[in-house]
C-alpha cells in the first residue's frame, strides 16, 4: 500500500510541475518589426590575398530605428565560424585578408536599434535581418 501511495504522490508531483508554464509567454515571438537585408552583396579581389565586399543599406528601414544602422559580418572559413564584426555608421564595405588555399563565407546582416521611444520594456533593444551569403572560392 506504500508503494502505491509513493508511486502516486510523484505522479502528482509530475503533472502539477508539468503544468507550470504560461503558454502565451512561450508562443511571444517577440516583436512585431523586421530588419531588411542588406541589398545587392558582391565581392572583388584586387589581388590574390585581399578581398573587398560591397552591399547596399535598403531604403525601407523602419522609422522606429535609430540611425545609423549597424552591419554585422560574421566570417566562416572552410566550414568553420571564425569571426563576426560590427560596423557601425551604415557602411557599404569593407575589406579583409584572406588565404588563397582557403574558401570563405561571409554572412552580412543589419543589426538596428530601436529609438527610445519605441523600446518596449522587457524587449530586446535590435532586431537582427536574415543574413546574405558572400561565397568566395
């Protein structure tokens, strides 16, 4: 009779705990706003260990963001995460060093801020675009 008493007391302990949770705070997605991404991502090489990547800033960011606009590039050589950077006054590129023997992945995202007035407390303060691909070979 102990035995089953103890088997259901835990299983009451498992669906009182269980039930612990506020659905509506897990289905908040967050923020009704979006990031556009950057336009228009092109790289050259001026020679064989530099490379230059250009992008565009589009003209549709919300006015509920501070400007200038952030870009973020996260680096990623031959399959392996290496490096992001920040660059932080609307910038259109920027130029890195690179191995010839190796191949490269740049990621370049904008990263904007939202005004005082339009920051929700409790909310993050940016909201991040999906990212462009730049593959160099």
């Amino acid at each position: 009779m102990k035995k089953i008493v103890t088997i259901f007391a835990m299983l009451l302990a498992v669906l009182s705990l269980s039930s612990c949770y506020d659905r509506d705070v897990l289905d908040d997605k967050g923020l009704n706003y979006f990031m556009p991404m950057p336009e228009n991502a092109q790289y050259t090489k001026s020679n064989a260990t530099t490379v230059a990547l250009n992008w565009s800033i589009p003209s549709t960011i919300p006015n509920e963001f501070r400007r200038p606009i952030s870009v973020q590039i996260q680096i990623v050589e031959n399959n392996i995460y290496r490096d992001r950077i920040t660059l932080a006054n609307e910038e259109t590129s920027h130029s890195f060093t690179i191995d010839p023997a190796k191949k490269y992945r740049y990621i370049i995202k904008l990263v904007g801020t939202f005004t005082e007035e339009n920051q929700e407390a409790g909310r993050t303060s940016t909201v991040t675009s999906d990212g462009v691909v730049v593959n160099i070979e």
